[in-house]
C-alpha cells in the first residue's frame, strides 16, 4: 500500500513519519528529489537527494518522475525508480506537497491520502519562525500557501491535526494498521486460518 503524505509547510509531517518509520515494521520512506539546499539536520539519501536545477531538469524532461512541482520557488519531485525499488518492500510512505498529491491522486488508484495540519494559523506561524530556517519574507510566502493548501485539501482521504506529537502519531499509525488489517489485504493469512478450519475433524 502506498501512503501519500501531505501538508502545509510546518505542520510536522516530516516528523510523524519519522517517528512512525521507527514504530512501525515493514515501511519504506520515499525520498524525494528537491533543489532546496540542504539544511544543517538533513542528510543526502534520508531527507532527500538533493541535486541542481539543471539535473533536475534533466529528470523532468526524460519523464524519470511520477509528479513533480515547485514550490517555495524550489522543484521537488518523486522518482518512478523510488517507487520500483522500494514498494515491492512493503508499505510506501510519500512525503509531499499538496500539488504533488494532487497529481497522484490521479495517477495512484488505491493510494491512501492523509492530510496533516496544525491546529491553528497561529500554532502554525510560530513552528515556522521557531524553526529558524527561513527568512522572515519566506515564512510569509509559507503562511500564505498554507491558507491555499488547506482549501484544497478536499481531495485526502484521512485527515491529522497535529497538535500534539503522540496524539497524531497514533492517529497516523492507526491510519496504516487498519489499512493492513483489510480483509484484501490479508487473503495469504486468511486463506492459512481457513485451511487450518477445514483440517479440523
């Protein structure tokens, strides 16, 4: 199952998929392909593959994404190789943008969309200028998008607020565990217990 992730800048989702990622057995992360520069707690191959405009552009054109967009002025973008290399694995979790969901909600039928937001306008202010990665005029640009975001958020399946850690973690992790208990989903263990009915005198 793949688990499209999104939300506002800010709203914490990179951090509950984090967390989960170490609670949770059997998931994959798909890292993604930006031309952000690379902040100082992030590392190449784990947060992102961090490459220039022009590779990028390269990709782009060669068809090597399976959505891609700007945002914040920078490209960002999900490889068709991630996704072949990684979601025969087990469950896939994607970690992006509101244009990129939107672009695969078309593409990915069966994909779970979850929708993270914080639990206010303001809450959501002071994580980005607490984060202090951004300059005051990014921030603005951050906040604005967000108030966009979240008008088009219609098109998710699940929705987390996340203002307070645990509380949203647990909801993201009962997301994925109920998806993994569907009857579809069970059929190879299903099928052993009803074997095992039917053997019985």
């Amino acid at each position: 199952m793949i688990y499209v992730v999104s939300g506002p800048s800010g709203c914490g989702k990179s951090t509950l998929i984090r967390n989960l990622l170490s609670r949770l057995s059997g998931l994959q992360f798909s890292v993604s392909h930006t031309t952000r520069a690379r902040r100082p707690d992030e590392i190449e191959g784990r947060d992102y593959y961090f490459i220039s405009r022009e590779r990028f552009e390269e990709m782009k054109d060669s068809q090597a994404f399976l959505e891609w967009a700007v945002v914040h002025g920078d490209f960002y973008g999900t490889s068709l190789e991630e996704i072949r290399q990684k979601s025969p694995l087990g469950d896939l979790l994607l970690d992006i943008d509101v244009q990129g969901a939107q672009q695969l909600k078309k593409k990915l039928e069966g994909a779970v969309f979850i929708f993270v937001i914080p639990p206010s306008y303001p809450e959501l202010e002071k994580r980005l200028k607490q984060r202090k990665t951004d300059s005051p005029e990014a921030v603005a640009v951050r906040l604005k998008n967000a108030r966009k975001e979240i008008l088009e958020s219609d098109i998710f399946d699940y929705l987390v607020i996340n203002g307070e850690l645990e509380r949203a973690l647990d909801e993201l992790g009962a997301i994925v565990l109920s998806h993994r208990c569907l009857l579809k989903e069970r059929q190879k263990e299903y099928r052993e217990v009803l074997k095992s009915f039917k053997s019985w005198p």
